[in-house]
C-alpha cells in the first residue's frame, strides 16, 4: 500500500526542535517505507553523487574545504559517540542488575543501594571462619520477623522472593506492552534482516532505547533464565541509530547507516562479555550483511571505546568488564581432548534439542490462543522459574554469579560447597597450585544439585526466550555447558585421583600434581552449547579466550566449538536466530545458505502464464491519466517502461515513490500540465502540435540502468546476483524484449518451496 | 540524538565530578587473606596501599610468623587490590528508580486520566471527524494545523501520532504476530 505522507510530512518537520524531540522521523519525499527493502545500488549512487559534490566544492573556498573534512571526519565522531554512550547504557544496566537481584534476598543496612557483594565489602570481620559473614546484609525474613534461620524464616524467605520475581517481570512486560512492543525478545533475527537492507520504522527507536534498557534489568533481576547479551546488541544498535540523525550522510542514506549500525552491533557485544575484538568478529560473522574493511577499523573503534567507557564506570569494582573474567594459566594435556570432545557433542546435541523445542513452542504461541495472554504467560514463567529455582542454591543466584563461580578454580581461600574438598593439613602449597585433592562431602552434594539445575534450567529456558520481555541466550546457554562441563571436570578429577595409576592417568597424571582443572571443562562446556546453538565459529572461541585472559586454551576451545557445530549441523542446518528469521518469515537472503537447484529465471518470473501480463509505461504514448490510473489500480514498487507496447523494448525502470510525487508536484506546479497530457520518458520530446496539451516530462526518475537477466539464466546465478548486490528487484528478457520481472520477494519464495517450507509466510512487500 | 547525547554528558560529567572529588577511603583497599597455617589461626588484613604494594609483605602487619617462614606463610596468602565507587553505585541505582517511577507516572496517567480528559474532548471532536472521513493516517486533519501553533497543541499532536504508533507496533507484534513472535 502507498500511504503518502510528504505533504504533512514536510510541513510538520520544519515547526521546531521540539517536534524532533517528540516524534520519530516522518518518512520524507523518496525515503523507504515501512516494512519495504532498500535498494543497495540505488543508496550507493547516492553517496557517491554527495561525496564527488562535496569534493568538487571543497576545491572553492576555505569554509568548503573544512566541511568535507568533517564530512569525511563525522563517521569517527559517531563511533565515538556510539561507544561512549553504549557503555554508559552497560554500566547502568549491570549495577542496576546486579543490586535487584540481590533484592530478592534482602537489603543493605549500610545504604539501600547496594548489592549483598557491594555491602559485605564493607564488613569489618577479620578472622578467617567468619570471612563469608556480613552483619550489613539482612535477608526479608531477619528484617521483617526478626529471625535470620528456621523453617518459618525459610518460607518467608521464599515467598517474598517469588513475590518480587514476579513484581518486576509483571512491570516490566507492562512497560513493553504499553510504551514500545518492539522491544521484546532477543533483536537479534530483527536487526540482521534490518542490517541486511530491511526496513522496520521504530525498531530502532527512541522510545525502544529507553523501554529496553529498563525492562532488560527488570527481566534479568526477576530470575528468568534469560541473558543480556543480544539485547544489549539491540540497545546499541538503537544508539548507533540515534547518532546517524545528527549527519545527514547517514541519516539520509539507508546504505550508510546499516554500515554504522554494523559497527554499532560489534560495540554491544563489546560491553556484553568485555570482548572487543570478539564483538567485532561477532558483528562480520553473525550480524551484518555486507562488512567493508573501512567498517571493520570502526567497529574496532566503537568497540574499544564502548569498553573503554564500562571500565571507567567500574561496576564490579575491580577493573574487570565482566563479572566472570578468570585469569588462570594452568596447563592441559592432550589426553583430556577426549572429555574436551565429548563436551563438544554435548553442546550440539543440547543445540539442536533448544532450537526445536524452541521453535516449536513459539511457532504455538504466534498460531494458537496461547499468544493471545502475553502477560499472563510471562507471569505463569516466572512464577514456576522462581517456585523451582528457589530451594536450589545454584538456581536461586543468578546466572552470571554462577557461571563465576563454576569457571573458578578452587584455591585454599575458597568457601563454597563446590570447593569443599579434604584438604591436606600440613600442606603449604601457594594458592595456585594445589594438587588435585579428593572430593569432600560438599562436592558430592553440589554435584547432585548441579545436575537438577542443570535438567531446570535445559527445560525452562526452552520456554523463556522468545517472550514477550528482552531475552538473550547467551547466559543461558553458557550456564547449562557449564554445568556439564563442570561435573565432567570433576568427575575426570576425582577418577585421576583414585586410580592415578590407570594406563590413560599414568603418563600425563602424577599424584600429588595438579593435573585437572574443573573450571576449564566449565569454559569449555559453555563454548560448546553456545556454539551449539548459535552456530558461531571464530567468534565464539575469540569471544571466550578474550573472557579468560588465556591463549593457552585456545586448542580446547576450537575442538569443543568445532565438535558442536558438526553434531548440531548433522541434525539442523540454521542456528536459532536463523530459525527465527524463517519463523517469522522476514525476507533475509541468508548469505550462507546455498541454492542448488536447477531452475531457471523463467520459472520464477512474474507474470505467470494465469497471470494479467506486466504493468509497464510507455516511453511517450501514455497519458497522465492512464499513469496515473495504473498507479492507483496496482499496487507494484515500480514500473518498466518501455518503448512501445507492441516492440516491448525496454527503457527503463521507474519506481511508484519517484513517480507519485513527480506527478503530484507537475500538476500543482507546472502550468499546462492536465489529465490528458502526455508523459514522456525521453530527452527530447517531438514539438508541440497545435492546441494539444503541454507534455509532462519525467526523464528524470526514470533509471536508465536496471539489471536485467536473460529468461535461461539460471536461478542459482540469480540468487547470487541478488544476494551479493542487493538488488530489489530484476527484469527479465528475451533477444532484448521485455518478458517479466523477478523481485526479491519471489526468490526468497521459491527458495522456500524448494525448500519445501511454506511459500506463503515470507511476509512484507 | 540530543536526548541521548545530552543523557550521556550529563551522567559522564556526574561520575567525573563525583568520583574525583570524594574517594572515601573505604572505597579502595589491598585485602590480603591467610589461611591457617600451622598453629595459626586464618587471619583478614586489610590496608589502604597502591596496587603495587598491594602484596604480603606490605600489607600483613604485624608478620605473625619469624622471618624465616615469612616467605612459606606468604605464599599462601592471597592478595587482591579492590577499588570500588560507592558514589557511581548510589547515582546509577537512583536514576534509575527515577526513571522506572516516572514511567510508572506516565503509564498511570494514559491508562487513567487520559481517557477522561478524551472523553470531555470527544464532544467537541464529532463535528470535526465528520468531514474528514476517509482521514485514518496518523497526522492531524489538515484544517487542524492552522491552529497547531501553540507549543501545546504541538505536544498533543505529537504525543497522538506517538500513540497510534505504539497500537501499530502493539498490533503487529501483539495481535497478528507478524513480528517477533
């Protein structure tokens, strides 16, 4: 539909400063519309037509000069800003988190705000029994009844926690559902079809921005096994879009600003695990579309100065940008390669189980009446994740603090459960080279619990991303293959420890050594389910080592990541924000699927042999009137013209958003130009004859370059064609006569039904 | 984009302002803990130093063990230098309740004032909606905008089309579940 909106558009942009503050832009005379794909070639002629302008004019004065330096200078100054404002946003986002989590438990004496770590930091006790006590901390149950233990303080204790679990995500799915729907779910499938030449007016807005942000700490700290990490990435995108409306080369240009928001995206992962240079591969491999190498350098840019910023806010107190940043150096052996593997088999196995499970549920929810109760089905999860999350301590603390605590190796120093191993009285080993010690009590018991919370959390999250709240799976993901892989640790541990002289033990394993490293098989774990699942390569393992601060375990790392993704290939070939783009049938030509069929372009064309045969304008025997009851009768993006309708020699290709408002503009401006003249396309048109009417000329809108193809190329090539230019649409000939069109909506709809998916749910024009 | 610049600078000039002028001293410290060792029980020091002299020797006092076991005792203590901004902490915390609650303000104000300032509107608007029938866009009838002067109307026609495209997003995401579902 062609919902034209320039003349108030035009009117209400030019009343003030306030107005821009209030409203989203207002699509302009030529700009995209709603839910339409960009044409690549078109924004890329575009920008070259202003840069040769502004250099051919730099060359005439002082003033010009020092502006095309700063037009040259203003994509630096985004990123800048676009990294600066990002990690103010992270930081927020992690103390704000951080200290309603804690929330649910109890509250600080010593100020309200802070967090159970942030208040025990204070705490003056010395002796070593009591170096885990905190007197500042109160939990509900010790502030309102005044009784610290017993079965009454316990039950207190666990209905006020579901009480505010479920207070936060009820107010945070009100704030989404009120003030900006689209800031639900991941944004991750959305912003690689927006990245890939989509358009989607207000996903990148304001109101999302600041919608998002809030309700992405209210979801986090209401216990939902959900992560931040690609909202964090939607955020930055929405500030990436936020700084392009400052310059109009960007704000102008839909080609240049997905190149900001490309780098834009690489600073969100940035701030989300502290990994820079993991953020850019990120950003080239799983985000964007098309990647220059001038992107690469700003994204780099935007992305070091995103964590630049979270740094100097400091919210974990100790200069570390994440909350599980370990820093051990110990080494592996070849002969754990095995566990390393199976791990890795693990993750593409729980890969696969999450994307169908997935899937499947939320396929019911778009399709049956469950998708019509959004808040009551965000209520419902939240309140059987906190009822069961609570009576189990590795379930009840939030996911971050637990991957922390699996990924750390256990030094004498160490109080948690997981850590209470029988230790040697008269040993006086420094702290980081404690020889493998046999498993006390407490591990056998964090075991057994490890493995419920691990059968939760595999079961929960499968129903908690995709609802109607920001939800990421980075966190969740990591948590459950680091659970795994910390039992395998221990386990392998514990086995090297009693039977050491076991022919696999004995070469490599000496007792009294320190041979098996649990937190390691953590790390590991966790990369082999995220990777199972998102299918990342390179950035998965950059991403991980930049976490660990260890280049040693890069071996590791790459077997488990490589490992899930062939066993998750084998059973599934699109990660989970794949699978989420053909859910929702967004019109994304994946670069990295492969077309391998041997139709040609003349299957696939418009018009089929039923159809009415193409709308096409004339080159100079339509009248205003005929073109302009085509354009009302059709509602096609664009038109071909050609010479006449008999030869079908083609022209050109005329689109309906130039045309209406040339048009419109000709008869309110030009006099003489009425219902029954006639519109050339041609530089010349022949004279007036006697009293006819003046001609209406539209050589000007009419793109004398339209790409075409010849009706036997075959579709692979056109699929390539499509994909590596970007183009929207095509048109096809025969010994150089007009025979059809081909869009980008047609191709990606006989990919479907190759694919045997279903035709008709690729949506949008 | 000056909403967010402007956010942005005023929170990095608050943090810059605050946390140069007043580093408490509880704010930064070397906190070494040794764990038994021999007849000795577990021990927390804790001492305002630099990061580099954030180790044992510097900061155990007084050496509970001879000179000779100094070393052995040393290397079972672990040393961590901690900084921290109690400051940045109490700032971030409450902008952000301010903001959850001012959002809150204006949720309760559209769900509840604002269909009853609607309705006593509503008696005037009939005769207008009368002769523009074919208008559902989300701009304001044409003959409307010669009275769109003050900064007040401006606000309400803006604050109209931010209203209906909220129903649009909230339809297509909510409703027809063509997005994000």
């Amino acid at each position: 539909s062609a919902g034209y909106d320039m003349a108030t558009g035009s009117e209400m942009n030019g009343s003030g400063n306030l107005m821009d503050f209030l409203e989203e832009s207002v699509p302009e005379v030529g700009m995209y519309e709603d839910f339409y794909t960009i044409d690549w070639l078109r924004e890329k002629s575009r920008d070259t037509d202003r840069h040769r302008k502004i250099t051919s004019r730099s060359k005439e004065s002082l003033w010009e000069r020092i502006k095309g330096l700063l037009d040259a200078w203003s994509g630096w100054v985004v990123m800048l800003l676009i990294g600066l404002l990002a990690g103010t946003l992270a930081g927020v986002i992690d103390l704000a988190v951080d200290w309603m989590t804690d929330l649910k438990e109890g509250v600080c004496l010593a100020g309200f705000w802070f967090s159970h770590e942030q208040c025990c930091w204070t705490s003056n006790e010395t002796t070593f029994e009591d170096r885990d006590k905190c007197p500042q901390w109160k939990t509900w149950s010790e502030l309102l009844v005044g009784q610290p233990e017993g079965a009454s303080a316990y039950i207190l204790n666990y209905l006020i926690y579901v009480l505010w679990a479920l207070t936060f995500s009820f107010l945070g799915v009100s704030l989404v559902k009120m003030f900006a729907p689209y800031a639900c779910g991941s944004g991750i499938p959305e912003i690689k079809t927006i990245l890939s030449g989509f358009i989607i007016r207000g996903y990148l807005g304001k109101w999302t921005l600041l919608i998002k942000t809030v309700t992405l700490v209210l979801a986090v700290s209401s216990g939902l096994s959900l992560g931040k990490e690609g909202p964090l990435v939607h955020v930055a995108c929405c500030c990436g879009n936020l700084f392009c409306c400052l310059f109009s080369k960007y704000s102008k240009n839909e080609g240049k600003r997905r190149e900001v928001l490309s780098a834009a995206a690489a600073a969100g992962v940035s701030v989300a695990f502290g990994a820079p240079i993991g953020g850019v591969l990120f950003s080239l491999e799983e985000v964007s579309y098309y990647f220059p190498l001038k992107t690469l350098w700003r994204s780099f840019f935007a992305a070091l100065v995103a964590a630049f910023t979270l740094r100097s806010i400091n919210p974990f107190g100790n200069s570390r940008l994440v909350l599980f940043y370990v820093e051990y150096h110990t080494p592996w052996y070849m002969a754990e390669l095995v566990p390393f593997i199976l791990l890795g088999v693990f993750g593409g196995l729980w890969g696969t189980l999450f994307i169908r499970g997935n899937i499947a549920w939320c396929r019911k929810r778009k399709n049956t009446k469950l998708g019509r109760y959004p808040v009551l089905e965000v209520i419902a999860v939240t309140a059987i994740t906190a009822i069961f999350a609570f009576p189990n301590q590795y379930t009840r603390q939030s996911t971050s603090e637990l991957i922390s605590e699996l990924f750390n190796d256990c030094g004498a120093l160490e109080s948690s459960q997981l850590c209470d191993y029988i230790n040697d009285p008269n040993m006086t080993r420094p702290v980081d080279d404690i020889p493998d010690r046999a498993a006390g009590p407490g591990v056998y018991a964090a075991i057994w619990q490890l493995a419920l919370a691990l059968i939760f959390k595999i079961v929960i999250t499968i129903f908690t991303f995709g609802m109607k709240m920001p939800s990421g799976l980075f966190i969740p993901s990591m948590a459950v293959g680091a659970i795994a892989g910390r039992m395998v640790g221990i386990g392998v541990e514990q086995m090297a420890y009693h039977h050491h002289d076991w022919f696999i033990f004995r070469s490599w394993c000496r007792p009294g050594a320190d041979c098996v490293t649990p937190g390691l098989y953590a790390m590991v774990g966790a990369a082999a389910c995220l990777g199972g699942v998102t299918r990342m390569t390179v950035s998965l393992v950059v991403i991980m080592f930049e976490l660990t601060g260890g280049l040693e375990y890069i071996v590791p790392l790459m077997a488990a990541a490589v490992t899930s993704k062939w066993v998750a290939d084998a059973f599934g070939k699109v990660g989970i924000y794949e699978a989420h783009i053909h859910l929702n049938g967004y019109p994304f030509l994946d670069s990295k699927d492969e077309f391998r069929h041997r139709t040609l372009a003349t299957d696939v064309m418009r018009p089929r042999r039923t159809e009415p045969p193409l709308s096409v304008l004339t080159q100079g025997s339509m009248t205003v009137e005929d073109v302009e009851a085509l354009i009302k009768d059709t509602d096609y993006n664009g038109f071909p013209v050609v010479v006449t309708k008999e030869s079908e020699r083609l022209i050109g290709f005329v689109q309906r958003r130039d045309l209406i408002p040339a048009i419109r503009n000709a008869r309110k401006v030009q006099d003489g130009v009425v219902s029954n003249s006639i519109v050339y396309f041609t530089e010349d048109p022949p004279p007036l004859l006697g009293n006819s009417p003046c001609p209406l000329k539209l050589w000007r809108i009419l793109n004398l370059s339209p790409f075409t193809v010849t009706d036997h190329t075959p579709m692979e090539t056109v699929v390539d064609i499509f994909r590596k230019l970007g183009l929207r649409q095509c048109l096809v000939t025969r010994s150089g006569r007009l025979l059809g069109i081909l869009t980008k909506k047609d191709v990606l709809r006989h990919m479907a039904q190759m694919a045997n998916q279903d035709p008709e749910s690729i949506m949008f024009n | 984009m000056a909403v967010g610049t402007v956010f942005m600078v005023l929170y990095l000039l608050v943090e810059l302002a605050v946390s140069d002028s007043s580093k408490s001293s509880e704010d930064v410290r070397c906190k070494c803990i040794c764990p038994p060792y021999r007849n000795l029980t577990g021990h927390i020091y804790n001492k305002n130093v630099s990061q580099k002299d954030c180790n044992c020797l510097h900061v155990v006092e007084p050496m509970p063990v001879p000179g000779r076991d100094v070393e052995a005792y040393c290397l079972l203590c672990e040393c961590k230098y901690e900084e921290r901004s109690t400051t940045t902490i109490k700032v971030t915390i409450i902008i952000y309740l301010t903001v959850v609650g001012a959002l809150l303000v204006y949720m309760a104000f559209l769900m509840i004032v604002d269909p009853l300032i609607r309705k006593q509107d509503s008696y005037i608007q009939p005769l207008h909606n009368e002769e523009d029938t074919e208008d559902t866009r989300p701009f304001a009838p044409s003959h409307a905008q010669a009275r769109a002067n003050t900064v007040l109307e401006r606000v309400e026609g803006a604050q109209q089309r931010w209203k209906r495209q909220v129903q649009e997003q909230r339809k297509t995401v909510f409703d027809r579940h063509k997005m994000l579902s």
